[in-house]
C-alpha cells in the first residue's frame, strides 16, 4: 500500500508541475490541515487548479498505536491506518478586473483509498495479525476562501464518505496557504 500511495502522489505532483495554471489563477497552490472531512480524523493536504474552476486535491492522514502490558508478560498490540483521499472540486466564483474572486462554492468528488493493519502477540507468540486495503467514495460540498494572490486558505463543508454498504455524513475544517 505504500508503493501505492507513493505511486499516486507522484504522479499527482507531475501533473501539477507539467500542466500549467490558467492565467487568471495567479496563486493556483494550497496546503492545508482539514479537519475531520474526506480523511475522517485529519489530513494534510495539497491542491492545485488546472483551471480557473477546477482543481485536485490529494491528502494523507497516518495513524499508528501500540500498547504492551505493563507486567512484562511479552503481551502487545499495535493498529494502522494510513488514509490518502483524492478528488478532483469545480469551483464557483465570482470574477473582478479579470481575477477569481476569494470566496467560492466548492464541490468535488474523488476517492478515499484506505490501508488497515493490526496486530496482537502474547507469550506464545503472534496470536493475531491482519491487514487489509480498500476504496471508498468521498465527495466535498462547501464554502472555500482562498485569494487569487496567495495567502490564508479557510475551507468549510460537507464531505461524506460512502461506500457498498456505509454512508458516513462527515463535515470537515481547514487551515492553510495558498501559493
């Protein structure tokens, strides 16, 4: 899964640097902490607009614990999770003299890949171990200011999660910069 998530964001990095942003976008870069929204808990998060109007985005969010027995009887558990969500947003805005203005509706939809992993041993050695990867669908429903120029990214929204048989109704918050 790790090959995968490198492999992913490399190529997301290539088409950022290859493919040009529109004139009128003069700072098409974001980075940006989200809370809760496409990657459940957290992500940090990188985007660009190909467009005035459209743009990609890709997160990641690691989450490892572990736990042995305070008694030194050898008993230990660890889990994993590593989330990468990935989606293509249409923006509405305003225009004024020829730039987009700072306030938009975003909406985007996208996928959520998902890595599990965890593991538990005891005296007599591994007791439990499984690991697993999936996909999900993720879509982003919000407000987003984000200056032309650059400088402070809020972003506010709806962003369920969806799958075969989940739907979970999250909302996400970012911070960032615009480059």
């Amino acid at each position: 899964m790790k090959q995968l998530s490198f492999s992913i964001l490399s190529v997301l990095l290539f088409f950022s640097i290859i493919i040009p942003a529109h004139a009128q976008v003069t700072a098409p870069n974001g980075i940006y902490v989200e809370l809760l929204g496409n990657g459940m808990l957290y992500t940090i998060n990188y985007d660009r607009f190909l467009l005035d109007n459209i743009g990609v985005r890709a997160g990641f969010e690691y989450i490892g614990l572990s736990a042995s027995s305070p008694s030194g009887s050898g008993e230990s558990a660890s889990v994993s999770m590593l989330l990468i969500p990935i989606t293509l947003n249409y923006f509405l805005a305003s225009h004024d003299n020829g730039k987009v203005g700072s306030s938009k509706l975003e909406l985007g939809a996208g996928i959520l890949f998902v890595s599990l992993s965890a593991s538990a041993s005891g005296n007599a050695g591994s007791i439990f171990s499984a690991s697993g990867i999936g996909i999900a669908g993720t879509a982003t429903i919000g407000y987003r200011y984000q200056p032309s120029d650059g400088g402070f990214i809020f972003r506010i929204g709806f962003t369920p999660i969806f799958g075969s048989r989940i739907f979970l109704p999250y909302g996400g918050l970012s911070f960032g910069y615009g480059f």
